[in-house]
C-alpha cells in the first residue's frame, strides 16, 4: 500500500511532533463522551473536536510478535475527581469504549498544515477491568474491541456486508462534520449519499455501510477500516 502523508513524516529528519489523541464513551453506562489528551498542556483541537489537557500514561498498544492482541494499561490522574464518581455510578467503566487517535502537531486545526484526514488508523479497546483506584490514580487495562476471549458468540450480529461503523454527522448549526462520536475514521471527500454516488453537499454525505461503500472512499486496494465479514456464506472451493 502507497505510503501516506503522515507515513512519509513520520520517516522523515524532521517528523514533526506525535499527538495522542484519547476519547472514552461511556454514554452505554450513562456517562458522556470524554476526550482528553496528555500531549499539550492546553486544549487541543482536531476534526472540530476540543481536547482537554490530562495527565495521562498509556502504555502496551504496541503489537508483538506472539500473535496475541495487546491489552493496554491506561492511567489518569484521580486529582479532580471527575472519573471517580463515574467509576462508582457506571460499573467501574467496564465495556466502555476508548479510542486513540495519532496524529502530527502539524495536522491539527490550528497547526501549520490542519489537515482532518491525516492520522494513523485508530486504535479501538474496551475498557476491561479496573486494575486500580486511589485518591491519586486510577489504572484500567484494556482489551482490544477485535478480541472475543471469554465471551460467548455472538457478541454482536456477524454481518456480511453492513458495517457497525458510526459514521461522522453534518452539523448543520456549524457548517461541517461533528466527529464526536464517529468511529469510523473516513475524513475525506468526495461526499456520497447512502447508495454511493457523489454529491456536492456535505449535508447528504451519508455512509451506506455496504463494503463498495467503504471501498469507494478509502480505495479498493487499500486495508479497509470496516467491521463487516465479507467472508461470511462464502462457499470453499
């Protein structure tokens, strides 16, 4: 696969500086939807979405060659007591979903180059155990959203071709994409209405959730981000 802008970056002298971006939907357990990030000591702001500045350590999302999925460990700072009293109200925040999303400074809304559409593949996990709980930290591990150890099948519906992607939403008060609680990481144009063809309005921008959909944006030989099983009633020749 051709490299992308932000592959090519990356690799290069001058890289520029690598921002995590971290979003937890707890609205399942009824919270809200967080985001925050520990790169900036003020709020960042990427696709129309504010970051808020907390300190944070992650660690374990690196890929290893054992074949197993990682289960991260992410630690955020109990000082202000936000998260404290919805751990007690939303069962430790078990299921919730966290999302982390790389990107370069320089992509950033207010950076030199803003850029939407340049960011590495998000990361997707589940929140699944509290690991730790004090005045000062609290700790989860993660378990990544592909990973099904333990759990009794089916987790959800398996789907040939329809994809369980939230995809981003026109904002009609603002005039652009609400990316608050998009999974589905498709920034780009052209816009397409939900039978795939092209149109010229971001307000009928909508994704048929069919895998020719997923292909017309990110490209036919490209690694598509979608959640369908193409192979399911495939018949073995």
């Amino acid at each position: 696969m051709a490299a992308t802008p932000i592959t090519s970056a990356v690799q290069s002298l001058t890289p520029g500086t690598l921002v995590q971006l971290f979003r937890l939907d707890a609205r399942s357990l009824g919270g809200s939807l967080y985001h925050f990030t520990p790169s900036a000591a003020t709020e960042l702001t990427y696709q129309g979405v504010v970051y808020a500045p907390v300190d944070i350590e992650a660690e374990g999302f690196e890929l290893t060659g054992t074949g197993s999925l990682p289960t991260p460990k992410l630690r955020i700072t109990n000082v202000t007591r936000v998260l404290a009293a919805l751990v007690a109200t939303a069962g430790d925040l078990l299921g919730a979903e966290v999302v982390r999303l790389r990107t370069l400074a320089d992509y950033l809304d207010d950076g030199p180059d803003p850029d939407p559409t340049m960011h590495f593949p998000p990361d997707l996990y589940r929140v699944e155990r509290l690991t730790s709980f004090s005045q000062t930290v609290i700790e989860w591990e993660l378990s990544a959203a592909l990973d099904q150890e333990g759990r009794k099948l089916p987790g959800r519906q398996v789907l040939r071709d329809a994809c369980t992607h939230r995809y981003r939403r026109w904002d009609a008060d603002t005039g652009g994409f609400d990316y608050a609680a998009a999974t589905c990481p498709w920034a780009g144009t052209p816009y397409r209405d939900a039978l795939g063809q092209v149109v010229d309005d971001g307000a009928r921008d909508q994704c048929g959730k069919r895998l020719s959909d997923c292909r017309a944006r990110f490209g036919a030989a490209a690694v598509l981000p979608t959640r369908a099983f193409p192979a399911v009633g495939r018949t073995r020749v």
